[in-house]
C-alpha cells in the first residue's frame, strides 16, 4: 500500500549483472566493499583513488571475488586519480568511456576526515578537506554529468555523513564539507530527476575504516565496511533517495534536529561528554 501510495524517489537497482558501475574512492573502507560485493554480483567496475599500489590490490581482490559468478564481469579496471587535482578525472573519465562506451552509474565515495575542534582549525585543514569532500564531489559530477544526460540514464551516489546533519564535536572541517554535499545531492535530485537521472545520497553512522580509526572516542552502533556495502545495496534495491544506517543510530540524529537549539547543545556535550 505505502509502495503505491509513495513510489521510489529513484528507479531501484536490484539486477547488477553487467552494470556499469564506477566507484571513486575504492582503495579501503566502505569503497572497497562494495566493489567486492558487486563484483560478486556481476557488476563490470571501474575504481578509482590515489593510492596506485592499493587500487590495484582491490582490484585484484575484486577479479578473485568474482570468480565464476558471472559470465559478465571481465575484470575491474583500475583508474588511479586525485580528485583534488584538475584534469585527473575528465582524463579517467575519457578512458571509461573509450573502453565501455557510457557509465550506468557513479559512486563518490572519496573523503577525508581530520577530528578538529573549533581552536585547532587551519587554513591547510579547511582547503584540504573541502578539497576532496566537496569540492572533488561537486567537480566529478560536472565531469560526468552530461555522459549520464545525453545517455537519457544512468544514476549517481554521493557518500555523505550523518555528520552532516547538525554540528558535532571534533567535526569542525568534515562536518560542514557533508552538510554542503547532503545540499548539493537534494538540489541534483531536484534538477536532474525529471530528466532520468537517479541521484542517491548515502549517509552513513560510524564505520570502521581507516578514516574512522583516527577518533579517540566510542563510537557508536559501529559497523563493518562489508555490512555498510550491504545497508547501501539494500538502500540501491528499494530505490532510496537517501540511504542512511544503521537506523538506530540516525534516527536518534536525525530527531535530535527537531530540539531546540538549547536542549540540542546540551544533549550532544553530555552524550558525548566534550
């Protein structure tokens, strides 16, 4: 009945065999997961990130994990780029499109992520975050975009943060780069759905990757990079504007946003003791 009454805010994704899928920020974490798991389901796979030696490595693990599973996967290309650098991803993309022909669909999923409280912020710290959370973002996707319109199809991810949702501590740089790109993601969906561009927005809680490793707090409802790839896959198959997870740590955030400004501040210093 809710399915008929509220359809899915984009076309759900749930065959992956021979998908054309390019995944930007793939060398560890939630990135190289879900390479591995859509290689397992017969994605063809374009990663992408700056380390060369590591790329290459998922891209080994992702061609072992395919296996015999499917007759379509023909082995991940390997795409080495620095999103903050200019030309680097018009020249990956150029390459894609010489060897597939069109992308089926884009996940940005670069990041990084200094803790920073408010009296430890520098300009180094500002430029380099906003450099690769946003603007890097906000740049791939005028790479891509008009391969996906003149395709008439296609579909793009923007991995964002349940940090973006209301400030926290030790967020002062990486939470507002992901408050700016949940903005950005919503103002895609509103402009390119009506020409048959999917956008989704993932957000996820607290995963254990490298990234995440840096904080000297608990954190918590802390998931696995595999069980991230799995929330987002699922967000994929339903067709979610906004996948976030796990439920029982983003929904707390998310009405916490409902509070007063008082009762807000005053509930995150005590939950988290800063």
């Amino acid at each position: 009945m809710l399915g008929r009454l509220f359809p899915p805010l984009n076309t759900p994704i749930h065959d992956w065999v021979g998908r054309r899928v390019w995944i930007i920020g793939a060398s560890s974490g939630i990135g190289e997961a879900l390479a591995l798991e859509l290689a397992r389901r017969g994605a063809r796979l374009a990663l992408s990130a700056r380390g060369e030696a590591r790329l290459r490595a998922v891209s080994a693990a992702c061609d072992a994990a395919a296996g015999a599973s499917s007759t379509a996967f023909t082995g991940a290309l390997a795409l080495v780029l620095d999103l903050s650098r200019d030309g680097e991803l018009e020249q990956a993309r150029d390459q894609l499109l010489a060897a597939w022909g069109g992308i089926d669909l884009v996940v940005f999923n670069a990041g990084t992520y200094r803790p920073l409280r408010a009296w430890e912020l520098s300009a180094e710290a500002v430029r380099e975050t906003l450099a690769t959370n946003l603007i890097g973002t906000m740049s791939g996707t005028a790479a891509v975009l008009p391969t996906l319109l003149e395709q008439g199809h296609g579909a793009l991810a923007l991995v964002g943060s349940v940090a973006g949702y209301g400030g926290l501590p030790k967020a002062a740089v990486y939470g507002p780069s992901k408050a700016a790109l949940i903005n950005f993601a919503e103002v895609l969906h509103l402009d390119l759905a009506p020409r048959g561009i999917d956008v989704f927005l993932i957000n996820p809680g607290f995963v254990a990757t490298p990234l995440t490793a840096q904080n000297d707090f608990a954190m918590p409802a802390l998931l696995t990079p595999a069980q991230a790839a799995d929330a987002i896959l699922a967000g994929f198959a339903r067709g979610d504007f906004e996948i976030h997870f796990p439920k029982r740590f983003t929904r707390v955030l998310k009405l916490l946003q409902w509070l007063p400004r008082r009762a807000y501040f005053a509930l995150i210093r005590r939950a988290t003791g800063l």
